[in-house]
C-alpha cells in the first residue's frame, strides 16, 4: 500500500534533519543508510569514536546555537590547530605564523610577500590560483596554500576553481573576526584562537542523533530507486511507492537528476560536469592516549598522504578520558595515490616523525573508509549550472539542499541553518 505525506524529505543528514525539524510532524525523512548524521555522523572502531571527517560545532547563526545546545549538552575550547611544514610543527595558520619557521629564507620570502604594498589593492581573481597569489603574496603562496590546496582539491584544479567561497574557508592574516559573530549570518575562517564546540559525551554525530529523536517518521534502510515528478511519486529499492506534494532532496543533485523521470538530457549532461573530491579516511587507534592537546594538523608537503590530520579525543575531555585514543588522515583522491596498506604504513610514518606518536608499537589497529562524496569542487561554471538544474526541479516541486544537494561547500551548521529555514518556509506554504 502506497504512503501520502505533504513533504517528503531524502537524507538524514544535517539538512535533511533541520529541514523535518522546521517542518513539522507531517514530513517523514528517508534514509538509505541505517544512521542518521550522513558526512557528520560518528562510527566506533576498535574500541575508539571517530567522525566521518573532523567536526567541530561552530556557527553564526544564534537560532542554529540554541537548536544544538538544548538538545546536547556541549563541550566548549579553543581549537588547537598546527601547520606541519618544512619538516617542523608551526602554528595554524601559516600565513598568520610562518614567522615560527627555523628556516629563515622562506620567512624573509613570506614576509616580504605579506606587505600591503606587494599584496596591491585587489585581491580579488578570476581563479582561486590566482587569489591566494595576490591576496598573500607569492612566498606565503608557494610555501604553503598552494601546495595545500593542490593537494586537496587537485593540482589541476585550482585554476578551474571560483573565489566566492573563500573568505568562509581561508584566513586573512588580519581578519580577526570571530565565526559566532560574523555579520549578517555568514561564516568566517577559524582563526588560531577560535572557540569551537563539540558534544559533552559521544562523538559529533551524537549531535543528530539528539536531534533526529524529535523527529517522528524516519524511515532507515529505505534508497530512493526513482522519482516520477508528473505523479509527484517515488519508489524505493525495497518496492514502497510515497506520495509527496513537496519533495526535499538531501542526495547529491547528480543522483538526484539521474533518477527524475523524463529530466532533460541537455540538463542531465550539465549536471555531469560538476566535480567532487572523494575521501580516503586511514583510522589509526593507539593502545594508549595522546600526549599531545592538538586537534588538527595541515600538513601540505609529502611528509604525509593526508593533507588534513584529525585527533578527535582531544575534541572533548570526555574522549581525552577514553584509555584508547584514534587518529584520523585525511587523503584526498583527486590525485593518484598509493595502496590503501601503502597509505597506512607512510601515515604512521609521518605521525612518527612529526612525534604525534613514539613508536610505530603504540597502533593497535587500522582501517581505511572510502567516502565517495567529500568535498564538492567550487568550479568557474558551478554556480550557472546549479541554477539550471534548480530551476527545472523547482517546476515539480523538488527543492535541493544541503553541501551535495546544492553543491556547495558549507558546514553541518550552515546545513542545519539553511534545512530548518526550508522546512518552516514550506510548511507554512502549505497551510
């Protein structure tokens, strides 16, 4: 027997979370995997929490605070950051402490760079290669962003990439604006001393757990297998139809189009030229805990596969506690890499010579997650074509949302923020 609901909303992540939250009872949320959380869930292994990518719960947005700290109790510090680079631990970001390095030619390099008169007036680019040049110079450039940033996204990349998403992501040596209070509801970059919040007890998923338990129709274990827009209907793997008069998606809009029904084919090739990074997670447990507060590293050379470094425990002191501590690496897959044991081996290698770890007898265990979607690639032509694709959606009522929904390069908060104003507006449209 078919299911009717007046919202139906795909994926139980973050947005698709919120978006049921402001919604109201008469939305049901579908999930394909059997959690909740998505990209900010947390997974236990080898006796030790780790996230799907390193969190940390920061915001703008004083309603999506209020929304998170009444329904978990949170733990509040400043972010312990560093920069490995150059073969030595330096503090993030680099181009607000190159100062640090032994090295006193690159600093004189970076240093003549950061002034205002070779920096010039504008810093704005057609490219993102092209911005950090000019907005930091070509020695904080070279030394660190753009090897990093190469090493994320892809050296090919950066030249195909757009700049509107960047103040939210890269920090100006003198921007000194907290994230909690940036104007207008807009994220600024972490700075060094940034006060960052994560769940008191668990991991972050703990976060959408909490909240989906205030949701009252979450069907897990259900993958949307098509969509017919005309009968405002869709069918799961499992063979269930649901009806729907609004359709909230939360899945990559790739997918999304590839399963709309008569989408057209010009719209569908266009969708095909959206690019994302895809994530190899190495978790690495530790049969003792650290002996380090630091909670992220960005490395940008080979010293390490991973560009971004994770030590979750030392996110709450209720982790720190735990008698086994994890590290995660980061590895972006826009680049040809190695054998995931190979990964592994030169991952513990690094943590070793950047002295995270003693010896090589401190690792209990080791893993390797592959995350198909992990960071949507901001290109030149993005934007016109997310609007080409909202544009025919929105004629059935389907309305995209979320960091892969939308392709855009937020954060669980901003997902939060941007899903429970969605929900609200729609149910209130159809009173």
């Amino acid at each position: 027997m078919a299911e009717r609901y007046k919202t139906v909303i795909l994926g139980a992540g973050p947005a698709g979370l919120a978006a049921a939250l402001g919604h109201g009872p008469e939305a049901v949320v579908i999930e394909q995997s059997n959690r909740v959380g998505g990209l900010a869930s947390s997974l236990e292994f080898d006796g030790v929490l780790f996230d799907i990518g390193g969190h940390s719960f920061h915001t703008p947005h004083p309603a999506i605070e209020k929304l998170v700290c009444d329904s978990v109790e949170m733990f509040h510090q400043v972010r312990e950051a560093r920069c490995f680079t150059h073969g030595q631990m330096i503090n993030y970001p680099f181009q607000t402490f190159f100062h640090e390095l032994n090295n006193r030619q690159i600093v004189e390099e970076c240093a003549y760079t950061e002034s205002d008169e070779a920096l010039g007036e504008d810093s704005s680019s057609a490219d993102f290669s092209l911005y950090l040049k000019n907005k930091f110079g070509i020695g904080i450039a070279n030394h660190f962003l753009l090897p990093y940033n190469e090493k994320l996204w892809g050296k090919n990349n950066l030249e195909r990439m757009s700049t509107n998403w960047i103040e939210e992501r890269v920090v100006h040596t003198k921007n000194q604006t907290d994230p909690s209070s940036a104007p207008h509801g807009k994220r600024k970059a972490l700075q060094h001393d940034a006060i960052v919040s994560y769940p008191a007890k668990g991991g972050f998923g703990k976060i959408f757990d909490l909240l989906a338990g205030n949701i009252s129709n979450i069907q897990l274990e259900q993958k949307v297998a098509a969509i017919d827009p005309y009968q405002r209907s869709l069918r799961t793997d499992k063979g269930k139809t649901i009806y729907w008069q609004n359709l909230i998606s939360t899945l990559p809009i790739t997918q999304l189009v590839s399963m709309v029904a008569r989408f057209p084919q010009d719209l569908i090739s266009q969708s095909k030229q959206l690019q994302y990074v895809s994530l190899k997670l190495i978790l690495v447990t530790l049969k003792c805990p650290l002996q380090t507060k630091i909670q992220r590293i960005y490395c940008a050379d080979d010293t390490s596969p991973a560009h971004k470094i994770v030590l979750n425990n030392n996110s709450s002191d209720f982790l720190r506690s735990r008698p086994k501590h994890g590290i995660m690496g980061e590895i972006s897959s826009n680049r040809e890499l190695d054998s995931d044991s190979v990964l592994i081996d030169n991952f513990i290698e690094s943590l070793f010579k950047m002295q995270i770890i003693n010896s090589i007898e401190e690792v209990s265990a080791t893993t390797v997650i592959d995350t198909k979607y992990g960071y949507p690639v901001p290109t030149l032509s993005k934007n016109a074509i997310i609007a080409s694709l909202k544009d025919e959606l929105s004629k059935h009522r389907i309305t995209v949302l979320g960091r892969f929904g939308e392709w855009d390069y937020i954060n669980s908060d901003e997902a939060l923020h941007r899903g429970f104003e969605l929900g609200h507006l729609i149910s209130h449209r159809l009173e």
